[in-house]
C-alpha cells in the first residue's frame, strides 16, 4: 500500500508542478483585454432603476494601446447629451 501511495505521489508532483507553471505563465501574462466597439442601449429590455427614461444610448470604444477615448451619446425627449472623454493608459 505505501509503495503505490509513493509511486502515485512520484508521478503526481511533476504534474501539479507543469500546472502551477502553466498558470503562473497564463497569469503573468499581460494580455490586457481591448474593449473596442460600439455598444447599444436595448431600452424595453432595461430597468434603470427609476431614473428619467431615456430614448436612446449608444456608447463606442476605442483603444490604440496608449489611450482609450470613449464616445457616448443619450438621448431623451428633451434633449441630446454628447460626451467625448480620452482616457491615458499608464
């Protein structure tokens, strides 16, 4: 019994020691995710909790890797609200 116990944990640690290397690898890695696109506002599908309804919303993204500069516009029955921001990335 303690020699298949030993031979089992003989075979057992190189490969717990590839999975921890595999992962400190995955992990360390710095693959930082790219949120570019255009994004929707789908309004019958959406509970805002009570704040004034809007009509519309739509937000887009972009990233060049040094900035990322955010575009958003939301419009309501009254008005049209714009906002152009660009973020630096450090």
């Amino acid at each position: 019994m303690d020699t298949l116990r030993s031979s089992f944990i003989r075979r057992a640690i190189p490969v717990w020691a590839i999975c921890l290397s595999l992962s400190a690898i995955a992990f360390s890695a710095d693959n930082k995710p790219n949120l570019s696109g255009s994004w929707e506002l789908n309004v019958p599908k959406s509970d805002l909790g009570g704040t004034p309804i809007t009509n519309a919303a739509r937000m887009t993204l972009s990233d060049d890797g040094k900035t990322m500069t955010r575009d958003y516009e939301r419009k309501s029955a009254n008005d049209t609200q714009k906002r152009h921001e660009i973020y630096e990335k450090r």
